[in-house]
C-alpha cells in the first residue's frame, strides 16, 4: 500500500468524487459559477458604459413656465412645452411627503439608491403570478429614469435605472433628490411636479393642499391618464383611498383622520388658462419673445414677463365686445344656416367643441350642440353642462324651437348661470360672422390696458386690432382739422357746407354727405361735431392732402395713406391699434406716447433681462392738442357720439362709418385713456342700413369705458389757450386727387 506521506510530511489530497458521475457534476458547477461571474462581469461592464453623466445634477433645473402678469401682478398666460412650476422642498407640505412616500417609496430616508428586499420580494411575487404584477423602483430610480433614460421596460434599462439610482445617491442628499422627483414626475393634463398639478387640478399652491387632496395628487405618479379624477373619478377615488390607508398603516395619519378623509367626495377646482383672457394679447408677446429669446428659452426657461395689461379692464373689453355683437346680431334678425356637427365619425356623445376646452363662466358666450328637441323646447349640452332652451329664449327668432333647430346643431348661447348639479340657464344668440375689436391704451404711458382681437380666439386666430387694415371712415378726420388748426385756423372759423366738385386728373369728383343734405355756412367746431364731409374735404384741399398725410404719420399712421382727397374723409386701410395710438396724442398735450405691451422680463432667477420706459414723441403743439380736444368734446356733447355724455365723465372722441356701412368706428378717450372699437365682418360685407360708428361700435366703447373709469378720478381736460389762434383766409386749390367713397360720420 502506497504511503500518503511524502519525505514524512503528510499530504492530503483532494477528494475526488469516486463516481463519474459526481466528477461531471462538479466541472458542470465550477463551469457554472465561471460562467455567472464572467457574465455579471460583463453586464456590470456594458452597462456601466454610455450611463448618462449625473455629475450635474446638483445644478441641473428643470424646464419650467414662462409666466406673463398684468400690472397687479396677476397670471394672464404662460408659454411651456411641459406645465410646470419649480418649487423648493419646503414648499411640499408634510402631508404630501408622507403621501407620496407611503404609497411610492416606504424605505426613501434608509435605502441607498435601490431597495434589494423590495425588488427581491417583487421578483417573487412576478414568478409565482407569471407575469408583472408588483413594481420595484424606489422614487430614486423612478427620478433616474425620467431624467434619462426611456420608458420601456426592458432588463437592459432597468440594470441602468439602478446603477443610477445609486450614482444619484451618492451625490444627493435626500431633500435634494424629492425635490428634484417632485418637479419632474408627470401628473397628467400636461401637468408636471406636484405645484403645477396642485394649482392645475385644485387652483391652490401645493403648501397647501389638505389630507386627502394631497393623497389624490400622490396616486396619480403610477398611472396618470388611469388614474385622472377629471376623465376616471371613481378610479381616483379608489387610488386615493389607498393611498390614505397606506398612510394609516405606516402611523402617518390617525384612524379618525383616515375615516374623515376617506369619507370626502373628490373636489376639483380646475384652474382656467389663463391665456384664454386675453388670447390675442398673449399671442403678439409670445411672437416678441421668440424673436428676441428664441423658442427655447421662451418654453423652457421659466421667465417672468410683466405686461401693461389689467386683467379688471380686459373681462370688461372681452363682455363689451361680445355683448355689443350680440345685440348686433338680434337687431337683423334670426338667420339659421346652423352647421350640423353629426357625421359617419361625430356622434353627440363624441362631440368636442374647442369652446369647451375651458371651464365657462357666467357672462360667456359658447358654442353648444343640441342634443334633442321636443315641441316648445330643446336640450342644449357645452362641455359638461346642459341646458334647455323654450319659447322665451327662441321669443327674438320669431320662431318655434322645433322648426329652427334639429339635434347636431351648432348653436351660440350665452350662459347666464352655472348651478352644481352641471346645468345651466342660457338665452340663445347668434354667430353670423361679425366680428369686433377694441383696444386700450393708457395715456400717461403707453400701457395697453386691454385688447380683444375677435369675437372667438379659438376658431380665428386673426387679431383685428392690430393686424386688419380697414378703411376708417369719418373716424380719420381729426387728421384734417389738426392740420387746419396748426396751420392757424380756429374753431370758430366757419365754412360753406354746400354742393362742391372737384376737378382731379380722373374727372370730376362730386362728394356728398352722409345724410345728402347741406347746412350752409357753419363752424369747423359743428362741422367736425357732426362728421360733415364736404367741410372736411375742403379744409383737405385747402391745407394739402400731402400735408394732411404728413400728419397722420406724425400721429403713428404708418399703414399706406395713398396722396387721393377722399382719404381725407377715411378712404385709407389702417389699424385700430394705429388709429387709438394716434388718438391718445390729443389728451396727452401733443405727445406721442408709443404703445407699449411689455413692462419687463426677468429670467427665472429674477435678473432682468430689459425693462421698458415709455417712449414720448412729440406731434404736435400743446395749444393745437387741447383745441382738437375741445373740438373732439363737442363730438360726445352736442355730435354723432353724444350718447356717450350719458356717462357723465369728461369724453372726446369720433365716430367713423364707411360706405355701405362695412365698417363702423369710435375712437374716444378721457383724460386717462384712449379705447378704440371697431365692428364689421372679416369680408367687405354690410353690417346693414343703419349701422353706423354711432350704431354700432359706439355702444361698445360705452360699456367698456363705464368700467375703465368707475371708481376713479374723471380728471379734466387741458383747456386752451384764448386768443392764440389767428384765422387763415379759406381758400380752394385744384385737388391732387381721384374720385372715392363718400365717407360718412
């Protein structure tokens, strides 16, 4: 027998399975475990190449809102390709920590990154059930896969999802990555981080969001369309529930607090957009910004842009404007040509108009189709409300409800009152097509306090105040005068109100006045009260129609004002916003003060990137300014607009109609502000007989105005000067001029 010693120092030699069997056995193992180790090696390896650098994330800011306010500091829109408000961990109340991590992440303040019995107990649950049935991400690794990698759940993202989950630990306090999670995660309707969600679904910064609006809001992370308390309220419901019993089990809440918060009905208070206000004004700042910013910097860099506009002023311009059609629309009468909405695709029940994309108020006026009719009556729906409208409110139609509509019909109501239970008082209006504008501009600075563009920003983007060139009518005749008057004639200066033609290269021009009568020899004060236009022609020829059109430039006409006498009386295309702008040189003592949208912009950590001053001009003299506004006062007091005295505030102004009543005007103002208010249709098309600046558009500025100026200090006008102004010897030349439009007052 063969010693186990070797030079008597014992050897012990490894035990060999005696089998062949076991040999295999073992080499299969050591294979085996090679194999892993090689494999985990090489995972570790590929996976560990190409991660997204995290060294920045103590730096890194997410993308968030630029935010436009009025003058009192009040939101009136935001640009943004996500919703989303940046707010600090000590803005996330106790009570929407402990939510979101009793439901979310239990372990947060002692895992480092990833939570081994968590995923481990996952995969155990995963394998018995065959399939996912249980998460395992911690709110670390839910952060490291919204900041950079891709949703999809494949093995190869979620070795990823870890490794960085780990990297972020190690950078990051804990503070720092449940802020950073909670301004990122999305929380649906566009929404992302929990202040954007808490002022989107409850109108109220998150600080202060009560036990069970903070669980609602930390259900939604798992699956937010799933989960929406706007589209699924009874699923929110149940996830909300939960996530209060999660709280209870983890001793955050009492038993009494779980009972009473479970017990609360879901109570959305959705905030409107605030762009919807002052849609047009919003659009012309974006346009701005985006030239002097860029695109990015505009969506995505969170500035602050603080605006001349007051958000009181525009609710009263936006209800003036669309109350003045409306009673347009009922003087001529019921039209119908109502468009059906039900088609192979659109039935009732999937009917969205975009009317409705905003929660309405009383006071607004909406598109709404109509779900049934009946003999006497029908049922009207707008988003979620419904309403019925009877003989009453058919009573202007002169028809019967059932032979003017039919269900599909688009019509255009106004809602008079919202009630809980989501019905609705409404009277029934009408959209023919008419359209209005009106803006406002602040005479001591410029400040555009208000402006609406069109009669619906959601069907025509098109801002009629500032980008429609349309003839102005009589409205342009203050140009004339101020012309005469600077050149030193007076307002007691008189002139022969009778049949006159004049002789230009294209033939005899005969014009007329708007009621084809003639009143002798008058004043240019009566002359201009009562828009007469042979007066005004004459003072044209007289002073030079180039030299009538030098000063209107010089007021802020830059619109094409060819050299033709009948411009003179409005024959020319300019805007409202020129046309107000130029106006509000007459109370202002003969000083341009350029109009101004913007007041300053400041990036999102409050260094200002411009600040705008008013702009000043000067236009004419003082003595000539206070004249013109003294004759402008005759207008209101004794002239076309002399319905507008009614207010009992110091008022000018002057009304402009063109022919076949296309366009009707007023442009006034009191000591503080200028308002200008257009009304015609998009075409060339009558607004009809009688429809006049006095009509038509003058109502409108009255509504308008009887806000802007209550409550305030009326001011005065400057008088002017007495026996400053010599008389000028009245004189006819041969006209530069062609024949045109009659222009009336």
């Amino acid at each position: 027998m063969q010693s186990l010693f070797k030079d008597d120092v014992p050897v012990v030699e490894p035990e060999i399975p005696k089998t062949r069997t076991g040999r295999r056995l073992l080499f299969a193992f050591l294979v085996l475990a090679s194999a892993a180790i090689g494999t985990a090696a090489g995972l570790l390896l590929v996976y560990t190449v190409d991660l997204p650098q995290v060294d920045e994330l103590e730096r890194y800011r997410p993308s968030s809102i630029t935010e436009l306010y009025d003058d009192h500091g009040r939101v009136i829109g935001s640009f943004a390709l996500q919703r989303r408000v940046v707010a600090a961990y000590d803005d996330y109340p106790q009570v929407l920590r402990d939510a979101l991590l009793s439901i979310e992440d239990k372990d947060f303040y002692r895992h480092w990154g990833i939570n081994v019995w968590r995923i481990a107990g996952a995969a155990y649950r995963d394998i018995r059930s065959g399939g996912r049935v249980e998460g395992a991400s911690t709110l670390t690794m839910q952060l490291a896969r919204n900041l950079f990698l891709s949703p999809d759940r494949s093995f190869h993202r979620k070795i990823q999802e870890a490794l960085l989950a780990i990297q972020i630990e190690r950078r990051l306090t804990k503070a720092q990555i449940f802020t950073l999670y909670a301004n990122q995660i999305y929380l649906g309707h566009g929404s992302y981080g929990f202040e954007a969600a808490s002022e989107y679904y409850f109108s109220k910064p998150a600080k202060n969001l009560t036990l069970e609006e903070a669980a609602l809001l930390a259900g939604l992370p798992k699956w937010p369309a799933n989960y929406s308390p706007i589209t699924h309220p009874d699923r929110a419901l149940k996830r909300r529930n939960l996530v209060i019993n999660s709280m209870l089990e983890d001793g955050k809440i009492t038993a009494k607090q779980a009972a009473e918060a479970r017990d609360k009905p879901i109570e959305l208070r959705v905030a409107h957009d605030p762009g919807s206000l002052a849609p047009s004004y919003v659009e012309d700042i974006r346009r701005y910004l985006e030239t002097t910013y860029g695109s990015d910097q505009v969506h995505l860099g969170g500035l602050r842009v603080y605006t001349a506009l007051d958000m009181d002023l525009q609710r009263a311009a936006n209800q003036a404007v669309l109350d003045g059609l409306a009673a347009y629309e009922r003087r001529h009468g019921w039209k119908g040509k109502l468009v059906n909405v039900v088609t192979r695709d659109v039935t009732l029940a999937n009917f969205h108009h975009p009317d409705w994309d905003d929660e309405p108020e009383a006071g607004d006026y909406v598109h709404g189709v109509v779900t049934s009719v009946s003999p006497g009556t029908c049922a009207v729906k707008f988003g979620r409300f419904t309403a019925a409208l009877g003989k009453i409110e058919f009573a202007w139609t002169q028809r019967k409800p059932q032979d003017a509509v039919k269900p599909g019909d688009l019509v255009y109501v106004k809602v008079l009152a919202l009630n809980p239970d989501n019905t609705a008082r409404v009277s029934l209006e009408q959209d023919s097509g008419a359209q209005g504008a009106l803006i406002a501009i602040d005479n001591a600075n410029g400040g555009i306090k208000a402006m609406v563009g069109g009669r619906d920003f959601n069907l025509s983007k098109f801002n009629r105040a500032t980008q429609a060139l349309r003839q102005v009518g009589s409205s342009f005749k203050p140009y004339v005068y101020t012309a005469a008057i600077d050149q030193g004639s007076s307002p007691d200066d008189t002139i022969l109100d009778a049949p006159v033609t004049f002789e230009t290269p294209s033939g005899p021009y005969v014009p007329h006045n708007f009621d084809e009568k003639f009143e002798g020899t008058i004043t240019l004060r009566r002359a201009l009260a009562h828009s007469r236009n042979i007066p005004a022609l004459k003072l044209a020829d007289q002073v030079g129609i180039k030299k009538v059109i030098e000063y209107a430039h010089r007021f802020g006409i830059t619109s094409n004002l060819p050299p033709y006498l009948p411009v003179a009386i409005g024959a020319a295309e300019v805007t409202l916003y020129e046309q107000t702008s130029g106006f509000s040189v007459f109370p202002d003592d003969g000083v341009r003060v350029m109009p101004r949208y913007i007041t300053k912009v400041t990036d999102h950590e409050g260094r200002i990137l411009e600040e705008n001053y008013a702009e000043v001009k000067d236009v004419v003299s003082a003595q000539t300014a206070r004249v013109m506004t003294s004759m402008l006062r005759e207008v209101v007091l004794h002239g076309t607009a002399i319905r507008a005295n009614a207010l009992k505030y110091p008022l000018a102004g002057k009304t402009g109609t063109t022919n076949d009543f296309t366009d009707a005007w007023f442009v006034g103002f009191s000591p503080a502000m200028t308002c200008g208010v257009w009304i015609g249709y998009d075409e060339k098309k009558s607004l009809g007989t009688g429809e006049t600046g006095a009509h038509a558009a003058l109502p409108v500025w009255i509504d308008f105005m009887k806000v802007a100026l209550a409550g305030k200090e009326p001011g005065e006008f400057q008088a002017p000067q007495t026996g400053a102004i010599t008389v000028v010897q009245q004189k006819l030349d041969t006209p530069d001029a062609a024949p045109g439009a009659d222009e009336t007052h």
